[in-house]
C-alpha cells in the first residue's frame, strides 16, 4: 500500500514536470528557457550520433539498395532509351557549338551570382509518427555552419538549418507542414507561398495574383530572402503538379511536387556563401533637360 | 544498489534513443519508424514495476524531445511515456508473465503513445498533426512494437537479472 502511494507520487511529480516543461517551451520556444537543455543535449547526442551513422552507414546503403532495387531497374530502362536517342543527337553536335559557347558566357556570368556550399551527410532522422520533417547533418559551427542557412541537394531545396550544435545540425525539410518558402514561377516571375504540407512528395504554392498563368509543368525556384537568409534566390523547389483555384479566395494555390527526394537523402550542401546581394550594375537616371 | 539499476537504465536507454534516430529512422520502413525507445522503457517497467516504469519513461521521453533532430515540444514524449510506463508497471508488475502477453500489451502501449502524440499534438495547435496519416502509423508501430519486444522485453528483463539481482527477490 506504501508502495503504492510512493508510486503515485512519483507520477504526479513526473507529469507535473512533462505539463511544465510543454508550456515552458511553448511560451519560450526557440532560444527560450529550454534552450541550454537542447544545446547540452545536442552536444552529447550529436557525436553519438555521427559515431552511430559512421558504423551503420554501410549497411544502410545495401538496404536502401534492395529498397530501390524496383526503381533503379526503371531507371535503367529509361537511360538505355535516353542513351540511343542522344547517340542519334551527337551527330547533330557541330551545329549547337555556336550556342554552346553563348551557354558558356551565362555559366560565366552564373559562377559570379553562385554559392558556396559544405557538404554533409544525413546522419539521423526524426520518426516518422512525430509528424515534423527533421534530419541531423553531420556538419556543425565548427564547420561554418549556422542557423537560417539554406540546404540543397543535387535535385533542389531540401531545407533550412533550424539548430546548430557544435558538429551537428538540425535542418527543417521544406516538406515539413510548418516550413514556407517565397517561391517563383521560372517562366512567368509569378511570386507565392510554398509551404510543406507534411507529405514528402507534395507542397502547395499559394499564388499572390489570382490571375496569374500557370499549368502543370511550371517550375518553382525560390525567390530569395535578405541577404540570402535563409534561402538564397533561384534554387529550384519544385515542379506545378496540378492547379486549383479556390472560389472564394483571393490567390490560387497549385500543388508542386519538390525536386528533392526527402526520403532517400544520403549527402547534401549546406549554403555558406549565399550570392551577392546585388550583383547588377545601377542605373542612375539622366539629368531633367532645363524647361521640358 | 539503486546505482546499477540506474546505470543499466540509462545506458539501455541512450542506446535506444541514438540507435532509434540513426539507424532506424533513416531506413525505408513502411508506414513508421519502430518505437524502438517506447519498448526498451515499456521492457524496464515490465521488470522493475511502475516508479522506474515512469522514472524511465519520463528519461527515454525527454531524451527523444531533445535529442537532435527534435523540434516538436519538449515534454510531450516525457508526459506519454512516464504515464504509459507507469501503467505498465502498474497492471504487470508482481510476476513472471508469458510472452505473449507482453507482446501484446507493449504493441497496445505503442499504439496508445501515436494516438496521444497525435492528440496532444493537435491540443497545443501543432499544424504537423494529420490525422489523415494516424490510421497508418497507429498499424505499422503497433506491429514493430510487436516484434521489438519479442527479444527486447524478455532481453530486458534477463539483463535485469543479472545487472540488479536484489531487486528481483524470487
């Protein structure tokens, strides 16, 4: 009977604490009072963890291999097609070199705009039934990295640093259903909203002009913030799946499929650098002419 | 020695955090991530009785809000599993129970712990909560919590044994 009355207490005290320790950091959230606990608790974990990715990591790729084993047999179906199409392209090759060197030009003047970026493993992921889209990257301060900085894979925008520890980093994916990004039409300059919904091969955009063209098919690059924080203009998110105009509200939301396989990441580039915050010559307007 | 009995706790229970969210996390599971840590505290209740249920709960719940790469509210896990591990040294305490049994009240106890992050989740305002998506987590963690706990809860439990023998009179 004592025993059980000791184990009662026990409990109210440790709900008591969990309810606390919710509206502590509900109220403080990020860089609230809770703050030295994540970042001692992301110092201790954030080794152990890369220690437990450098260990596993083998073994994860053969299953990620039997995993995809379906999908690399499609991809090489595709590429034998792709291959003999090109082989019947390369004869057409010496007609495309003048425009090859003007390409050559724009990639010049690209490299002036572009950024630098520190590569980084995925080392740990947030389960699944949390609900948040989270990875830990095996790059941290020490390596130059910091909070707001934009993460890009080979396909596009996968995310944004959120927490930094000393060799870790957290990255909130663009998936995630609280993470936004301004987002562009490549073709039209169209600007909206591009907010994750949850679901890792599905984001909405939320169009500023209800009357702006868009179709299935249209790329979305981001628009840029200040100073490149978080994320740097002209990376691309996604792909116009499908497009519903709402009656009844003022913007159009289309559906994007993101060019980043959240699910499959192994390495990605985190951006230190962003480009330069204005890389075009100003023109400065001509003197009025006296008595027009 | 209260000591040992903390230090077997503790090192089960980092072990399962870290192994949860590097190596079962990133691999392609169906539907969910296997509880890994939700066994390993649902494993010590089941063998110490529900102070150390809930104590273990509260840590392996507070380690799982804060490890990286958390970002959900600190203390909902720590609130789950203090209570589920508190119930499950409770109703299971006093002997040796059959394996089946465990089984099935460890995978119930997963299935419990996705309803109430689910439902605590969408109290506080968390727009992540889908609802949508609970039906298919509620049976995939429900069936890795299963087969966790075959060789998790009686592993446990044997370890117990030998690491805390005084705590284990019979």
């Amino acid at each position: 009977m004592r025993e059980l009355r000791k184990a009662r207490l026990v409990l109210a005290l440790l709900i008591l604490t969990s309810i606390t320790l919710i509206v502590v950091d509900l109220r403080g959230g990020v860089g609230g009072p809770l703050q030295p606990l994540r970042t001692v608790t992301t110092a201790v974990f954030g080794p152990l963890e890369r220690g437990a990715a450098a260990v596993i990591s083998p073994v994860q790729s053969f299953v990620q291999a039997v995993a995809n084993w379906g999908d690399q047999q499609a991809t090489i179906d595709e590429l034998t097609m792709q291959n003999e199409q090109l082989r019947a392209q390369v004869d057409t090759a010496d007609v495309d070199r003048d425009r090859v060197a003007a390409l050559d030009a724009l990639l010049g003047l690209a490299a002036d705009t572009s950024v630098d970026i520190v590569p980084a493993e995925v080392i740990a992921v947030g389960p699944a039934q949390g609900f948040a889209w989270t990875v830990t990257l095996d790059a941290g301060s020490g390596d130059g990295v910091s909070e707001g900085m934009a993460v890009l894979n080979g396909g596009g925008l996968v995310g944004r640093v959120v927490s930094v520890g000393p060799d870790t980093a957290t990255v909130l994916l663009i998936v995630d259903a609280t993470s936004t990004v301004g987002g562009r039409l490549a073709g039209s300059a169209q600007i909206g909203i591009v907010s994750g919904t949850g679901r890792q091969d599905l984001m909405t955009m939320q169009l500023l002009d209800p009357l702006a063209p868009v179709q299935s098919g249209d790329v979305v690059v981001t628009f840029g913030s200040q100073s490149g924080r978080p994320y740097p203009p002209g990376i691309p998110v996604g792909v116009v799946e499908s497009v519903s105009g709402t009656p009844g509200q003022l913007t159009r939301v289309a559906n994007l499929t993101p060019y980043a396989d959240v699910s499959m990441m192994s390495i990605v580039g985190i951006v230190v650098n962003p480009p330069r915050t204005d890389p075009r010559p100003v023109i400065t307007a001509p003197p009025l002419a006296e008595g027009s | 020695m209260a000591w040992r009995r903390a230090l077997l706790i503790a090192t089960l229970l980092i072990l399962a955090v870290v192994i949860e969210l590097t190596v079962l996390a990133p691999l392609p599971w169906w539907g969910a991530t296997p509880p890994l840590v939700l066994v390993v505290v649902a494993g010590v209740a089941l063998s110490f009785g529900p102070i150390t249920g809930a104590v273990a709960g509260f840590a392996g719940g507070l380690l799982l809000d804060l490890a990286p790469p958390a970002l959900t509210t600190v203390g909902i896990a720590a609130l789950i599993l203090t209570v589920l591990g508190y119930g499950l040294g409770r109703i299971f305490d006093s002997d040796e129970r059959p394996l089946w049994l465990t089984t099935v009240v460890t995978a119930l106890a997963a299935g419990i712990s996705v309803l109430a992050t689910a439902a605590l989740g969408g109290l506080l305002g968390d727009v992540r909560v889908r609802w949508d998506d609970v039906p298919g987590f509620l049976a995939a963690v429900i069936v890795y919590a299963a087969f966790l706990s075959l060789p998790c809860v009686p592993g446990i439990r044997a370890l117990s044994r030998r690491v805390v023998p005084e705590a284990f009179p019979r």
